[in-house]
C-alpha cells in the first residue's frame, strides 16, 4: 500500500479520486490549497504527491518548484494544460510525471503505480544493480564489471532510466519524454545515437548484446546476460 497526497481544490474532483484510490489499495490523504498540501508533504512524507495546476492560493508549478526545493518526493501534475512548452516547464521543475485531463482513475493509479516503481529502485542507497552493473543516482557514477564508466551527462541519465526498469520494454518516445523531457515529438534518431554510444561503452554491439537489447518496432530493454 502506498501513501498518496492529493492537491486538488476542486472537491467533487478530490472525493472521487480519493475514493477511487483508496478502492485501488492507496491510503490518500488531501489538501484543496497550496500551501496546506506543501505542510502535509513536508510534515506527512507521503510516497507520492498528485498536484493539479489550479489552485486558488499559488500557482501549482510554484508549488512544484518550492515542494522541490525541501523534498524529492515523487510528483505526478494533474493538469488541462497540455501544450509541448508546458509540460517541458513542469519536468523541468521537477515533476515525475503528469496526466492530462480529462483522464480517468484507472489512468491514475497506473502511472502511479509506475512512478514509484521507479523511485523504489534506487531506494535504498541510490544505486542500481543489473547484473554487474551498478548505477549510483546519488554520486552519478556507474560501473561494470568493477570498473567505472565513463559517460556523458545524458548517457548516465538514459543507463540510470534503463536499470531502473530492469527487463521492461521501454519506447523510446517514453525516453524521450523522461530521459530527454521532450513529451511531445522530438527525434528518435537521439535516442539511437545515444544508445549506440551506450553500447560501445558497455562493450557491447546491437548485433551481440549483453545487456541493451532492442526490442524491433517498440523500444530497448536493459537486463542483466543470460
């Protein structure tokens, strides 16, 4: 079970979504303001915050930002916004994901369920284990086999997105959006780039793959050799 704060002024829209949750296995607690939902995360810790844009004492990317600043709480934004500029501000100030409204309970719960997936990967000391590589989160550090890597800024983030998810099948429109924060659009031609310079420093070859294997026609996936 998962604890879950609510941010949402509207109060039809937060008793059902409360109840839906709660009938999904979530414990939810909420807030219909701000600076009322930023107490409870700060003096609460829930597992998860859910932040809609509107709300009536501050403007919820603010509240994203100022949440940011104290905690690294996992963030989904609810929002009616969904134009490409927006959703590019809201992950770069911080939000792990976003749904656009209208979306439905079983939405939700879903992306939920996958946003804390990934946080709960790298819990425990920020590092990840796949097979014998180790990804730190926390000191931005990776090695095989023992031995360091040595890689760019955006490769660390793409190897770190990948073994947090080990043995998914990931899009890359899903790294383009998480990896990249490009929602909408965007090149995949980048994501192959990137993923061939991985490749190389991981030892390995798309025709003989250790541990990136593409999957055709949907996206690439990490796990540790057979």
């Amino acid at each position: 079970m998962s604890n879950v704060l609510l941010i949402e002024d509207d109060a039809v829209i937060r008793a059902s979504l409360t109840r839906a949750l709660r009938d999904r296995g979530h414990a939810v607690a909420s807030a219909a303001a701000a600076l009322d939902g930023l107490r409870l995360a700060v003096e609460e810790r829930p597992d998860l915050v859910v932040l809609d844009l509107g709300l009536p004492d501050l403007d919820g990317l603010d509240l994203l930002r100022m949440l940011r600043a104290v905690s690294r709480i996992p963030v989904i934004v609810a929002t009616a916004r969904d134009g490409e500029a927006e959703m590019v501000r809201l992950l770069d100030a911080g939000a792990d994901d976003y749904v656009v409204k209208p979306f439905t309970a079983a939405q939700l719960d879903a992306r939920i369920r996958a946003v804390l997936r990934r946080a709960g990967a790298g819990r425990a000391d920020g590092a990840v284990t796949v097979g014998a590589l180790r990804v730190d989160a926390r000191t931005r550090e990776a090695s095989l086999d023992g031995a360091p890597l040595d890689l760019s800024p955006k490769e660390f983030d793409l190897l770190h997105y990948l073994a947090s998810r080990p043995g998914e099948v990931i899009t890359k429109r899903e790294l383009l959006t998480h990896v990249w924060q490009v929602p909408y659009g965007g090149a995949d031609k980048t994501v192959d780039v990137h993923l061939s310079w991985l490749r190389r420093k991981l030892g390995e070859t798309s025709a003989a793959p250790r541990y990136l294997h593409t999957v055709r026609g949907v996206g690439v996936r990490l796990a540790a050799p057979a």
